[in-house]
C-alpha cells in the first residue's frame, strides 16, 4: 500500500525560513521575551543601569570584581543609585553618601532575611536549628542576639573589661618583640595577624581560649574567612574543600569549649557570654552553639586586622611621616618607671586630642581599604530623598546594596586626590578646612565618610577595635625601628580582592614579599610596656 503525504501546507516553511524571516521572528520572540521576562519599573523607582550582557551581565560582574564592580559602575554611570536588572528580577545599588545615610537610618531595610538564610548554609547546623532560624521565630532570635547579646556587650563596663583584658595581652606581647635581639619579620600580615588573633581570643574567650589550643585552630579561621563566599552559596564540599576542612576544624575545636560551659567562666568577656546565653535560651544544642559562634571572631577580627596591616604598613613605610607621628605618640606617655615600665594612655579621647595626624592617617586608611557593600531587603515600600530633594522609591521585596567603598572614592566629596593616600586629609576636621561642602572640604569629607556603617547598623566594635590599633601603633611608633627585610626600599603589597563578604580590603597573596627587619630604637632598649584607658 502506497500512502501520499501532501505537503503543500509545509511548502511555505521553505521562505519563512529564509534567513531575513528568521531574524524578523527572533526579533518578535525577543521582544516578547524581554517585555513578559525583565522586571517592571516604576518611573519613581531609581533609574535602571543595563547591563552589557542582557539578563545576566551584572551576575557576572559581581562574581567578577565583587565590591570593585560598584566602584566601577559609579564610575562610569555618574549615578548616585541605579536600579540593576538581573535575570527576571533586580537590584537596587546606592553609591551617594546622603542616600547611603538615609539607607542605614531606614528601619524598613532589613539585615535579618540575609542573616536566616546564610547562618545555615555557612555552618552547617542542624535541620531543627535551619528550621528555627528560618522559620517564623528566626526574626526574634536574630533580633534578640544583637540586642542581649552583642550591642550590650560593647558598651560601659562590658566594653571596659574587655578592652583592659586585651590590652593586657598585648602589652605582654610586645614587649617580647625584639627585647633582647632584632629580630626579622618574614612577612607583616601574618605577624600582625598572629598578635591581634592571640590578643583578641583570649580576651573574648577567657582562661580556656580553644583558639590557644593550636595554631591550626587559628589558621582554620582565617581560612574559613577566605572561604565564606563560597559556603554561603553552599556548594558541595568538593568545590570548597578547604572551606569545609577548616569549618570542621573550628567545631570540633569549639563544641567542647560550649558544652563544658567554659563560656560561664569568670574570665570570659560579655560578648561570648551573652550570644551564648541567647542560643541556649532558644534550646540550640552545644554543637550547634559552636558552629553558630565559628563566626563569632570575625566580629572583633576580620576587620582589625587588615585595618591595623594597612594604617601600619602605608605609615612605616614613610620615614618623614613616622618621625612626625612619633612626635605625637610621645605625648601619650604618662609615666616611666625605675624598672623600665612605660605606660601609655590610649583612651579615645586622649589619642584623639594629642596625635591629630595619627587619628587623620587612621580615618584616611578606614577610607582607602573600607570597600564594605552594606546588603538589605526592603521590607516595604521605602522612599529615600537625597540632597537635592530627588525622591527615589525602593520597593518591598528587592535587595539593595549600599557601596560604602564607592562613596570614600568620589572625587565630588574627596577632591582629584581621591586615589591618594593623604595623611593629613582628616586635619580639615580639626577646623583647618580649605571650606564649605565642596570637594575636600569638611562638610563633604564628613557626610560621604562612613566606615562604620550608620543609624541602626552603626559597628558596635569599632571601640574595641580602636583601642587595640591605637596602643599597637603608639608601641611600635615610640619603642622601635623598621627596616626592609631585603633591600633598601620598601615595596609595599598591593589590595587583594574586595570582597563583598568582608568590609575591609586584605593584602594581595596574603602580603607575601613585605618583611621588615626589627630593632629597639635607642633608649627604649628593655622597655616593658603598660596601658591605661
């Protein structure tokens, strides 16, 4: 049997195929697609930035440059805030110092649904604890671990304690540097990072330190540190073996410190005591606590360290900048025993009173390495007004990020020499401003410069973390000489990756090829160094 196919219907295809109806229909689907797929928006809303890869183009510069990419995209837009279409959604970015302002003293932008979704996939909690945090008790419990158990914990005698307890330690460490011989530093990130990561965990965690036990202990929280990206998207360990090795290493080292109650001890400060009280009270098991609190240092560490690294390095570095700032320093010495015991006064407002140029090159490197992108959720319609009274509405539901790092490198607030490491920049603060709100001048400097956050995100560590930079550079700025390691010029390192996970920019390879060789500058020989707050 013969069976005939008419296909006289299908003869048409052969010229609707034809390569310029192909591009026409490509051209319909397109637009179609584009018009049913890409957000919506609201001519209030802020004005849109494409991207130069449609759908995806922003993705991948964030995975790209990270907090670099909204340097980049002010940069090149001249836009105070943008609205970033990604894939079927989209995302707000505020690059303005005012608008930013406005942002962190916004009650309906929230860090909380960042917070319940990321603790987990981080740590690796358990499903009753994952549940708990994002469930419909996890907004209470977030709220009730910054309001009993970290904003108290920085504040009068809580913050006292602590600051005495890590000062201490400090004090017994440096004066072992170079006491009786020079010494050699290989490498000044990690020198810096042993000290501060010694001082500061014992004084959060008291006589049974876990980060004392071993310097493997330590190292997994650094490389933990370099990780969180990676565990936040929570991939498979085989992506981020070393993530995942050094987040076991922590909760094993830290399970046994929480489940023999060692965080009641006497000697340990409010910070840990009060966050673990909380996450008991909400019936968290021990090794859940312990996982949980594996991000607990980077609250006193992450940032001080690289900020320490960073003002240090740029400052002894510059022979004509140390000779003036030790001049200052000296100012800070209150006594000098008979048994070689010099006391130095490091409280705030004494160091900022009598060594302006020091507390001007620490705001100045706060505003060269702080890249901190600030991430939130409109928790409802919010309307944000910048100077000029240009109303921008953020809709309930969306993600906006706040580039702090953005807002330290606009020349409209800093001057042509945004790029510039100026130590004396921060004078104009003092009231030897150039004047006005103008590029450089006071009023600008003092509106776009925001390191700590601001309104009710405000840094509650910045204290803690003032006090222990400030007795560190005071010590090595008064009691000792640096030279390169190798050579006679100083090659400092250069800014690794700006993260949008951390806020504040680490050294290139880990600050590999910047050592310096160490020695007791005359008539400090034998100095034993005390600190009074």
């Amino acid at each position: 049997m013969t069976i005939t196919i008419d296909m006289s219907p299908l003869r048409g295809l052969d010229a609707l195929m034809s390569t310029p109806a192909v591009v026409t229909i490509a051209a319909i689907i397109f637009t179609l697609l584009i018009h049913n797929f890409l957000p919506h928006t609201d001519r209030r809303e802020p004005p849109v930035v494409k991207p130069r890869v449609p759908f995806i183009g922003h993705i991948i510069g964030l995975m790209r440059h990270q907090a670099k990419y909204h340097i980049m995209l002010q940069s090149s837009t001249d836009k105070p805030i943008a609205t970033l279409p990604m894939l079927t959604g989209k995302m707000y970015a505020i690059w303005d110092p005012h608008l930013i302002a406005a942002a962190f003293r916004s009650k309906s932008l929230s860090t909380t649904p960042h917070i319940k979704v990321a603790t987990p996939a981080i740590t690796r909690v358990g499903i009753n604890t994952t549940n708990l945090l994002r469930g419909p008790h996890g907004d209470d419990l977030v709220d009730r671990i910054f309001e009993q158990g970290i904003a108290p914990s920085f504040k009068g005698a809580s913050l006292q304690r602590l600051n005495e307890t890590a000062l201490s330690g400090l004090a017994t460490q440096l004066s072992g540097v170079a006491f009786d011989k020079n010494e050699d530093v290989p490498n000044v990130w990690l020198w810096l990072r042993r000290l501060m990561t010694s001082v500061t965990s014992t004084a959060l965690y008291g006589t049974h330190d876990p980060f004392a036990a071993s310097p493997d202990v330590e190292d997994a929280l650094w490389e933990l540190e370099r990780n969180l990206l990676s565990l936040t998207l929570n991939l498979p360990a085989v992506f981020t073996p070393a993530g995942h090795g050094a987040r076991n290493t922590l909760a094993a080292a830290l399970t046994p410190y929480y489940a023999a109650r060692r965080d009641e001890h006497v000697s340990v400060s409010d910070f840990v005591r009060n966050r673990a009280a909380v996450l008991r009270g909400a019936g968290l098991p021990d090794a859940d606590i312990a996982r949980i609190e594996m991000l607990l240092p980077f609250a006193a560490l992450a940032n001080t360290v690289p900020l320490l690294f960073w003002l240090f390095s740029t400052v002894v570095t510059r022979p004509d900048l140390v000779a003036l700032l030790r001049k200052e320093v000296e100012r800070l010495v209150m006594s000098r025993s008979d048994a070689n015991e010099v006391t130095l006064l490091v409280a705030a407002g004494l160091v900022e009173d009598r060594c302006p140029l020091l507390m001007s090159c620490y705001r100045e490197t706060l505003r060269q390495t702080v890249h901190q992108v600030s991430t939130r959720t409109v928790m409802e319609d919010t309307t944000l007004t910048d100077r000029s009274g240009q109303p921008y509405l953020l809709k309930a539901g969306h993600v906006v990020q706040m580039s702090v790092g953005a807002s330290h490198a606009v020349p409209e607030s800093w001057g042509p020499d945004a790029d510039e490491f100026q130590p004396g920049r921060f004078l104009s603060q003092r009231g030897k401003s150039s004047g006005g709100d103008g590029p450089g001048g006071a009023k600008a400097i003092r509106a776009a410069f925001q390191p700590f956050g601001g309104g009710t995100h405000l840094c509650p560590g910045r204290q803690f973390a003032f006090a222990e930079i400030m007795a560190t550079m005071a010590t090595l700025l008064l009691g000792y000489e640096f030279q390169p390691l190798e050579g006679t010029e100083w090659r400092l390192p250069g800014f690794g990756a700006r993260s949008v996970i951390d806020a504040v920019t680490k050294p290139a390879r880990h600050g590999e090829g910047f050592g310096m060789k160490v020695r007791r500058r005359q008539g400090w020989e034998g100095v034993r160094w005390v600190y009074d707050l």
